[in-house]
C-alpha cells in the first residue's frame, strides 16, 4: 500500500491540544469530517484559503502559527516520520524505480513537465513517482515506457542495470535529500538543484499571498487599527499577491451609508491620495507603527481646502479630520 505524502506539515495538533479541544469538536465547528480533520493534522491533506482562516478563527492562533518552523519541536518528528517512510519506500522499490525513471528522464533530454505529459500523467503524480512517494500502476506502467521508447520490460531492465552498475547511487542520496527538503524544514527544496526557501516558509507564503489582513474594525466613532495578521480575509482576485494591501472594516454610519454594513475596505499604502478619493487617516506615522501597536483611525473622504490643505470629510455628524497618513481606498466588498 502506498504511503501517503506530507503536504502540509503543520502545529495544528499542538495547538488544538493546548487549546484543550478534541478533534471531534474541531471537525464539527470547522463542517469537516473527523477523517479530513486527521489527515490535515498529519499533513497529508491540505486547506484552502478559507478552511485555514476558519480553523485559525477556532482555535485562536493566527495563520503563522499554523505553520512549523524550525525551532518547532514537531519539526524533528517530521523529520523522523519522513525518514520512517522514506526508509519504507526505499526497501519496497520505489526509491529505486524512481531514480532510476529520473535518470532515464535525464538522458533522454526531457523535463519533468514534458515526460509527465508524454506518460498521461499530471506533473503532480508523475513527481511523485519519480521521487519514490507513489507506486506506478499497472494501467499507468505501459504508457510511462512507451513515453520513453521502452516496453515495460525493458524499462525494468534498463532500470535494473542502472541500479546494478552504481549509477543510480547518487541520483538516489540527490533525491533523498530533494525529499526531506520537500517535506521538513530546511535544505534545498527543489530536486533539479535549485535553492530555496525553506518549505514551510514557502507554504505560509503561498497562503499569505492569497490573503489580505484586517487591520481595523469600529470602535465608537472611529477605528480600532493594528497592523496583525490576526484577522485576514480572502482576497479579492485582483489583489492577490499584493503586500501593499490591507483591509479594513468600516464604521459605515460615519459615512452616511455610502458604503454597507458587513463590508471591508481595501486599501493601498503605495496608492497617491487625491481630492475627491476615500482615504483612511491614521492619527500616526504608518511605517513606525509596530505590529499589534494599537491607534485610532477613520475613513473619509479627501478634500483640500482654500489653502491647499488636505483633510478628510465625514458625515453623521459633520466633522473634518487630519491625520499623519493616508492611504486611497481602493476598493470594498460587501460580505
């Protein structure tokens, strides 16, 4: 039977134990079965978007806790559950077929994406296959020899021979150290020799990027803001990727109703401000706030008066504001 990759090495146990919740409880708030809430805690299932926020919403951590990092202490289990299986894989063959197809691969000049095309197969699987985390099936094993001018039986034998004359030792210590990269912390996590970042890192990044943080919700006539990734929301798609950007849930009666309740506001550090935008006025310097500093802020509207001054407009009641910073709205959505 096959063993199942870590995709999604995770605290997510840790900290639904400290938080004292069994996983009967996570899986009912979170409308995920108690199999799928396993399999993400063991890492082989992964989340979208939303499920993390939601699973960071109940147990009350923020997104980065979610990810392990190397001072953690259940990266070294990770470490030495991948090392179980890749021990596993090595002694039923699978290590040794993979390394053997990526040698083949190699002296036929093609590239992951091109044999995985010419095999049938999605770049995940045949990936998989190649670094020894997936068995080959035997409605799969035909079309991936034929991809390489091989019939299956001479695919098995020229990989036989590869193993035989020692060529496959170091595409198979090289692959060894591409999958503990891939699924712990550290090292380089790309198999054709490129460095990067460490693959925890890379995940949060991937999620983050799809993210956009909250920082500010109403509190009286203005807004309670801290710059946090303790509150975040998916991202518009048009934002996606984009650093630069925050939201913001308005106090929509200082408005005067031009923007609905239950909405968020985006908006731009970089964006210039203009008269005639919507801005939010932070009562400080933006770039010297440090995270989770808290300070009062507003949404208004921008007007220059007779002199050239900018300040911003609100209504219900009347009152014109100034502030250190101002960044243009550029965008809201009613959730």
């Amino acid at each position: 039977m096959a063993l199942e990759e870590i995709i999604f090495p995770n605290n997510i146990r840790n900290i639904r134990l400290a938080a004292g919740m069994k996983m009967t409880e996570l899986a009912r708030r979170s409308n995920l079965s108690l199999s799928a809430v396993s399999k993400i805690e063991k890492g082989v299932r992964r989340l979208n978007q939303k499920q993390l926020l939601n699973i960071c919403k109940i147990l009350g951590c923020k997104l980065s806790d979610i990810f392990i990092k190397d001072t953690d202490e259940v990266a070294s289990k990770w470490q030495d559950e991948i090392t179980r299986r890749m021990n596993d894989n090595e002694d039923g063959g699978l290590k040794i077929f993979g390394s053997g197809l990526r040698k083949i691969r190699q002296q036929s000049g093609k590239t992951i994406a091109q044999a995985a095309k010419d095999a049938g197969m999605t770049l995940s699987v045949y990936h998989k296959i190649e670094v020894g985390q997936r068995e080959v099936y035997k409605n799969e094993i035909e079309p991936l020899a034929q991809s390489f001018a091989h019939s299956v039986e001479s695919l098995f034998n020229k990989i036989a021979e590869l193993y035989k004359s020692g060529e496959l030792t170091k595409q198979m210590n090289k692959v060894k150290e591409g999958v503990k990269a891939v699924l712990v912390p550290g090292g380089t996590d790309d198999l054709d020799d490129v460095h990067g970042h460490l693959y925890s890192a890379k995940l949060y990044d991937n999620a983050r990027k799809k993210l956009v943080p909250v920082f500010g919700k109403p509190e009286g006539k203005a807004i309670a803001f801290a710059k946090s990734d303790s509150n975040m929301i998916v991202a518009p798609a048009n934002l996606e990727g984009r650093r630069d950007v925050y939201a913001i849930i308005p106090n929509s009666k200082r408005l005067g109703g031009f923007i609905p309740e239950n909405s968020y506001v985006f908006a731009d550090i970089k964006a210039a401000v203009a008269p005639g935008d919507l801005a939010v006025f932070i009562d400080t310097d933006f770039n010297s706030l440090k995270s989770e500093e808290a300070v009062v802020a507003n949404i208004a509207i921008v007007r220059k008066d007779a002199k050239g001054k900018i300040y911003g407009q609100m209504v219900s009641p009347d009152e014109k504001i100034s502030a250190q910073t101002m960044h243009k709205v550029i965008m809201f959505i009613n959730e």
